[in-house]
C-alpha cells in the first residue's frame, strides 16, 4: 500500500516528539554535568548513547520531510 500525506506527516509528528524528548533528556544530563562535574561517570555512558540515536532520528526525519513534499508535490 502506498504511503499517504497523512501517513508521512504522522511519522513527521512522531520523529518530532521523539526528537524533543531526547534533547531534554540530554540537556538535563549535560546541565546536570555541568553543574556537579562528579557526576560526569554517570551521564556520560548516557549521553554517548543516546546521542547516537538523535542523530539516527534527525537523519530519519529529513528523509520523512522530503518524502513529504514527494508526496505533497
């Protein structure tokens, strides 16, 4: 079945929340860091894996804006 503009932009709304849920978590590691340096051992084995897959769901949400104006096209 082929992918709709409904479909993509739900995929856009779900990459989009996912995206920002990740970014607080990392913000509050990182401030969390900043303001204690103690307890870098704990939030970095943290943060070097979630900014991985960040990055992933920002490459996967590119690709779903561009399979939007595809689609909207």
């Amino acid at each position: 079945m082929a992918r709709t503009v409904k479909d993509c932009q739900a995929d856009i709304a779900e990459y989009e929340k996912s995206l920002a849920e990740l970014q607080a978590i990392l913000d509050t590691m990182r401030d969390s860091i900043k303001v204690n340096p103690d307890n870098i051992a704990e939030f970095q084995p943290l943060i070097d894996l979630t900014e991985p897959r960040h990055k992933e769901d920002e490459a996967k949400l590119a690709g779903l804006i561009k399979e939007l104006a595809v689609l909207q096209a």
